[in-house]
C-alpha cells in the first residue's frame, strides 16, 4: 500500500501547487466482506480528478459524489457504502473523508522515511455511523517518531471518545534483477506496476542505462566480487537472470552476506542439482535456511512461455512467498479468499 499513499501524494502535492483542493477517502471499517479491505485510500480532487480506488470501481463515484461538502466547508466526515444490495460483496465500508493538506515538512519527512526505507505508522479517528461528523482526521508518524496530521484542522489530542484504525505500513518491496537482456527488461516493467522499487545489476561487459528499464530505480554495472549490496532484507527478492552458470554460481556465493526473502535463477531444472553441488564445494558452511530461499527453475509451473508469461509467473512466486501462501485455484476455496 506504501506505492498507493506515495502516488496519492505526489498527485496532492502538484495540486496544492495549482490551487485545486484535495480530499483523502480512506477505508477504516468494514463489516462483512468487501473487494479491498480497510487501509486502502484514494485522493479526490476538487478538479474532479480520482487517484486510487478503495474498491474495484463500482463504489468511487459515489465516494465522490457525497465527498463535495467536505470541499464546501472544510469539514470531515465518515460515509458508510452498503455493498450487500448494489454489489457482488455482502459487506458495508465505512469510508473516511478528510481534507488532505500537505506541508512541506511532512512531504520531505514522508520522501526521507522512503529513502531510509523505514516502516510507518497511520491512525485515522472516527465515529461508525454514516453521514456523521466530528473532530475526524488521521495521523501519519515515522520511525524517528516526527507525527503529522493529514488535516490541519484536526486535533489528536481530542479523539479519546473516538474508534481508531490503526495501520502499520512497510517501505516499497525491493526486487533486485541481476542481468539486463529481453526477459529482464519485461520483468523490471511487471515489477513497477505492481509499485515495486526495482534496481538492476548488469555485466560490466554489457553496461545498460536507467532508460533501458523503464520505472527502475538504479541501474549499475558490477561483478559480485566487487559490488557492494546494501539493504537485502527480508523485504527484498533477488532474481538472477545471466543465462550463465559461472555468474549464477558467483552471485549465489556473494548473496549468502545478505538476507534477501527469494532468490529465484533462471534455467532448466537439470542444472539445479549441479548449481547446488558446485556452491557446496565453494561453501561449505553454507545453511539450510539460505537453500530454502533458492527458487529455480524461478517461477510457478503455469506454462509459461513468452518473456512476459515468465515475469509474471516469477512474480507470482514471490509474491507467493511474502504472503506465505500455497498456490492453488481460488476455485477450491469454499470460505474467504482472505482472513
């Protein structure tokens, strides 16, 4: 969600600029089910202009119907959108909406908090009940502990009568691609639509450009001998796509430093047993638990063929992996999709 907030503020941000009025809908109940769960926001502009969604397109325009008093006096409220008649979702929402003023210092805390790739925090106060309305508002506070309020107007010292939501935000998911052909290039394009930051590492024989890939953040030539990784967590994927034995074999050996949650290789599935083999002669040492991370052939058995069918069956396979969830038709689910 970190990649929905940050497109919503670089949106508030030109608006301000521009005079146009900016109002935050945020989900912050739900009762029953519903397409997106609480936590998911959109910004609604006085220009008529949307940017995100909270579901999956059929409740916006009435969010932004019943949005136009808070642009008229200023005030928040808290709208209800009963989806168990109008929709395929047995659920009602109950949705946020705040007059979104952003200062300049919330917006380079916001940025340097990304940078450092911090986790955040976002309680928004409010009262369940439809049409209702009060000292409403939410609050966003970093890791150094710097808390701003979304509204100027709000008071967080006077909401203990209030319901909160409480949400805590990761930074952006991280993937590293290590190689710079064809198949890497749709893989990076795949990854930054899902709202991923996404740096390249390609061969210093074979140097590329950040316009080679687009919406990626870094692109840089180096060997595993010499690169110096940084920030390869539990948040970060790492997929190694040289089509080269020797250079899989390096990059393996080098990412037993880091601490990365999925390395997926390319390659057919006979060659698994000798990567193994030969990283075992080279590290001996080597864990159980950095094996487990080593996904290759990378990616989910869908048939994949093309360049793209074989991004999005890897990304898939992280994604898999994060959510800690075993892959299987959604139609043998009898219950909730989610918990």
């Amino acid at each position: 969600m970190t990649h929905e907030l940050k497109e919503i503020i670089q949106q508030a941000t030109i608006n301000q600029q521009q005079g146009i009025q900016n109002v935050l809908a945020t989900v912050v109940d739900l009762d029953g089910s519903s397409y997106r769960k609480p936590g998911v926001r959109m910004l609604l502009s006085s220009d008529g202009k949307i940017i995100g969604a909270i579901s999956g397109g059929c409740v916006e325009k009435e969010v932004q119907r019943r949005a136009q008093s808070v642009f008229e006096n200023n005030k928040p409220k808290v709208i209800t959108y009963d989806g168990r008649y109008r929709l395929g979702c047995e659920g009602i929402l109950y949705v946020l909406l705040e007059p979104f003023n952003l200062s300049a210092e919330f917006i380079h805390a916001f940025s340097e908090n990304n940078i450092q790739r911090k986790p955040y925090n976002i309680t928004s106060y409010f009262q369940k009940e439809d049409e209702s309305y009060g000292n409403f508002g939410s609050v966003i506070q970093f890791n150094n502990q710097q808390t701003y309020s979304f509204n100027k107007e709000f008071y967080p010292e006077k909401t203990d009568h209030l319901t909160s939501f409480k949400q805590t935000l990761q930074p952006l998911f991280r993937l590293l691609i290590i190689g710079g052909e064809h198949d890497a290039v749709k893989l990076c394009t795949q990854a930054t639509q899902l709202g991923w930051e996404v740096d390249v590492v390609t061969s210093i024989k074979d140097p590329k450009e950040l316009t080679d890939f687009p919406g990626v953040k870094s692109v840089v030539a180096q060997t595993p001998e010499t690169i110096q990784l940084s920030q390869v967590n539990n948040n970060t994927a790492v997929v190694i796509m040289n089509h080269n034995f020797t250079y899989d074999l390096r990059w393996l050996i080098k990412l037993q430093e880091q601490n990365p949650i999925y390395i997926g290789i390319l390659g057919a599935a006979k060659r698994r047993e000798k990567l193994f083999n030969e990283l075992f002669e080279f590290s001996p040492d080597i864990t159980d638990e950095f094996l487990d991370k080593i996904h290759t052939p990378a990616g989910l058995n869908i048939g994949a063929e093309t360049p793209e069918e074989i991004a999005l069956s890897i990304l898939a396979e992280i994604l898999s992996v994060i959510r800690n969830k075993e892959v299987f038709s959604l139609k043998k689910i009898t219950g909730r999709i989610h918990n």
